[in-house]
C-alpha cells in the first residue's frame, strides 16, 4: 500500500505550505499509470491527518489520463487500455508518452481565516481573568468593545488615589 506513504509525503506538503492556517480541500492529480487507487489514498489520507492541524481536510483527486504522441504519424491520442501503449490513430509502438505519470498536488484550499466580529460582545468575566493574571485591575464596564481588550491587557492600570 504505497498509497500511505504518499499521503506522509502529501501531508509535509500542505503543512508548510498552509502557514498554521486551516486547510479545507487538498487538489492532486494523478496520472493513471502511477497506479493509485483513489480511494484507499483517500483513507490513508483521513488516518495520516486525524488528530493533527489538518483533521478534516479533504483530497480532491483530478485523474490524468495517459496521452501518447505518436512519432509515426504525428497524432495526440488518449490511451484506452493502459497495457496497450500503443498510438490509438495508427497502432505505431513509437511513441513519446505525453500524459498519465503526473502525482502533483496542484493546489490547497484554505479555510477562510477566523475574523474577530467587531460588533460581538465579550463576556467581561473573561476579560477580568486576563487582566488579573498580569496585573489588578478595576472592574471592567458591562460590555467591553472588543478591540479594547488588547489595550486593557496591555496596559498598566492607573495606582488608586490615595484619599
């Protein structure tokens, strides 16, 4: 089953190619003469990816036929029985093989990045507990706009007056 070790090798790929950012869909092609069987590179994948960044991502698979170009009589033609390399307009062997041995991942759906809603509350007990662990803070208002809460962590409360 050298499907798995392709997926191991897929998997280096996408990883360092996503940037710590969620994959949604990885595209491949695959020439029909490299003999995968989709579906098992497509369960390999699902073990190879469980319980890592990538869980959940899915292979989309883009099957390449095997193209000929016939030195004889000069003719593209697509190969009908993979066994039989052969030109399909005038049965030459003298070929040069065009298509059919590609294994490439050809491109890498990103998850959209997550987007801090800037008309969501945030919950103040959660604020309070970051403020906390750095520093004593005083209470924090009801509702906090959120791009507030950097400058509320990063930010020295003022020392109470002294009366």
């Amino acid at each position: 089953m050298h499907e798995l070790s392709l997926c191991r090798s897929i998997y280096g790929i996408v990883d360092k190619a996503r940037d710590s950012r969620s994959v949604a869909t990885v595209h491949l092609q695959v020439g029909q003469l490299r003999q995968v069987v989709p579906d098992t590179l497509c369960y390999c994948w699902s073990m190879i990816t469980e319980a890592s960044p990538l869980a959940g991502s899915e292979l989309e698979i883009d099957h390449v036929p095997v193209r000929l170009d016939c030195r004889a009589c000069g003719e593209r033609t697509t190969v009908e029985h993979v066994l039989v390399l052969t030109c399909a307009s005038c049965s030459s062997g003298d070929i040069s093989l065009h298509t059919g041995e590609e294994f490439m991942v050809t491109s890498i759906d990103l998850a959209p990045p997550s987007v801090v809603d800037p008309t969501s509350v945030v919950d103040p007990s959660s604020v309070v507990e970051l403020v906390e662990t750095t520093s004593p803070a005083p209470d924090p208002p009801p509702v906090v706009d959120p791009t507030s809460v950097v400058e509320l962590v990063e930010t020295t409360p003022p020392a109470p007056e002294e009366h």
